[in-house]
C-alpha cells in the first residue's frame, strides 16, 4: 500500500512539475524533444513488432516454401 501511495505522489508532483515547465520556452522545448524522443521509440518498437510478426507468419504459412 505504501508503494502505490508513493506511486500515487511521485506522479503527482510530475505532472505539476510538467504542467509549471511548460509554461516557459525552455521547459516547452525541454518537453517538445523529450515528446519527439518518445514518439520516435514507439515507432521503432511498432516497426519492430510488425518485422518479427510477418517473418513469424512466413515461417509458419504452409503457402510459402523456406
């Protein structure tokens, strides 16, 4: 319970630390990279799965010879 209460504040106080710093050029810009890091890595990981998901279904389609 102890650890779901700290859950519970530390995601507080980020998203009002995050809402403080948007308000300012740097901070807006500080999230604006951090967005554009994230976005990048999820499409990554979305391409990702997507590769490894056909090659699995080529292998395991008895329509395709290899």
């Amino acid at each position: 319970m102890k650890s779901l209460i700290l859950l519970s504040v530390g995601v507080a106080l980020g998203l009002g630390i995050a809402h403080l710093a948007v308000r300012t050029a740097g901070g807006q810009r500080l999230l604006d990279d951090i967005d554009g890091s994230v976005t990048s890595f999820r499409a990554a990981v979305v391409d990702g799965y997507k590769t490894r998901e056909a090659e699995l279904r080529s292998a395991t389609d008895p329509t395709t010879e290899g």
